[in-house]
C-alpha cells in the first residue's frame, strides 16, 4: 500500500490570563506537558498573572483519555508515530498564535517562550524551524532535544535569554539525563542559564514567581 498525506484545516483550542492591549508589558506563550490540558496546565501559571502580563497557553492537538476508554482527558504534542507531520503541525500552529496576539500588544512587549515537560521540545523545535521573535525562552522540567543542531542557529538565539529550570528531585529529570545539556552547550556552543527548585516534576509557585522577577530584571 501507499502513504499518502492532505492537509486539511482544524480547530486548535487554547486559553489566556490577562487582557490583551497596550498595557502588557510581557506575552507568555506557554506549552504543558504530556496529558494536561490548557487551562489545568493556566493554573500553574496564575501566581504570575498580575495584569501587566498576558499568558497564552495553547492546547496540544492530540488528545486521548487518560485510563482506558472513558473519564478525564488529557492533550499530547507528539507521538513517535508520524512525528514529522506533528512537528511540523505544532510549529505552524505556534508560529499563527503568536503572531496573533504579537498584532494586539505593544511593539515593544517582551516575549517569554515557557514550555513545561513535552511543552520543552514542542517550543525547541518550532523556534529553531521558524526563528519566531522572543526575548526568554523558559525550559522548565524538560530537557532541549538533541537531535536538533543548534549551531546552525547560534546567530539567532546569541541575543536571547535561555533558562533551564529544573529539580534535582525530579524522577525524569536524572543526572545522565541532564549531562545531554551539557553534550549539547559543548557540541553546539550554546548556553542556558540554569536555576533549580525544591519540588519534583511541578512547577511550584515561588519558583516560579523567582523566574519571572528574573525575566524581568535581566536585558533582551
């Protein structure tokens, strides 16, 4: 048999806190993780809704539930099945979200990328296929993928800020694990700003308010 492929159009879903206009001072895009769904995933975020913020928080396109055939549904980015075309969907998808909102707010707004857990990849992938513009990029419990080569970005991501937020108790997050950062600042000459935080695979409100005045009070 054939592989074939059509695009066709679809209704992506997704969530804000704040309120759009000339006031933002920072645009969050921010991506969850594996089976969450947007507006769980919000509620984490809202510590740091304090109105001069507008948080965007887009829902992954698959959707499954999450024991057996009935009861809570959770949202995925990508599987390993087809993965391409999800790459390729999410990165279009993202890319028409933020320019959206970007054409409602201030020139000068600051833009922060923060991915949580599969979110992490989701925002690697687009950033480095599409060059959106952006000032922080937030990698929080999450490692960036290394299949990627990220030298043939450096010219792009040299004026931007990128952190890595992670707790040494979180069981995805091992120390093998964490050594692929370092292969890939090595490999690629890249460099993350790396803060941790006493929790597990979470984002736990301090640490997060902590992020955020950083963003803040560090230059584009």
């Amino acid at each position: 048999m054939e592989h074939h492929t059509l695009t066709v159009s679809r209704t992506a879903h997704y969530y804000i806190l704040g309120t759009p206009g000339g006031h933002v001072r920072q645009l969050w895009l921010a991506c969850h993780g594996y089976a969450q769904m947007a507006t769980e995933f919000l509620e984490h975020l809202r510590p740091i809704d304090d109105g001069s913020r507008l948080l965007v928080a887009p829902e992954g396109l698959n959707y499954f539930y999450k024991k057996g055939f009935d009861g809570p549904v959770g949202a995925n980015w990508m599987t390993r099945y087809q993965r391409e075309a999800a790459i390729a969907d999410n990165g279009a998808y993202l890319e028409a979200l933020l320019h959206r909102y970007l054409a409602a707010l201030s020139p000068d707004v600051r833009i922060v990328l923060f991915g949580f857990s599969q979110g992490v990849a989701t925002l690697c992938r687009w950033i480095t296929r599409y060059h959106p513009p952006f000032h922080d990029l937030i990698l929080w419990a999450g490692l960036p993928p290394e299949d990627i080569d990220y030298r043939e970005h450096l010219d792009y991501l040299a004026e931007r800020n990128l952190y890595l937020y992670f707790s040494p108790d979180d069981p995805f997050i091992t120390a093998e694990r964490r050594e692929q950062v370092a292969r890939i600042e090595a490999r690629d000459r890249l460099f993350f700003y790396k803060k941790t935080y006493s929790g597990a695979h979470d984002i736990p409100a301090l640490a997060l308010l902590a992020a955020a005045d950083a963003v803040a009070g560090r230059r584009p």
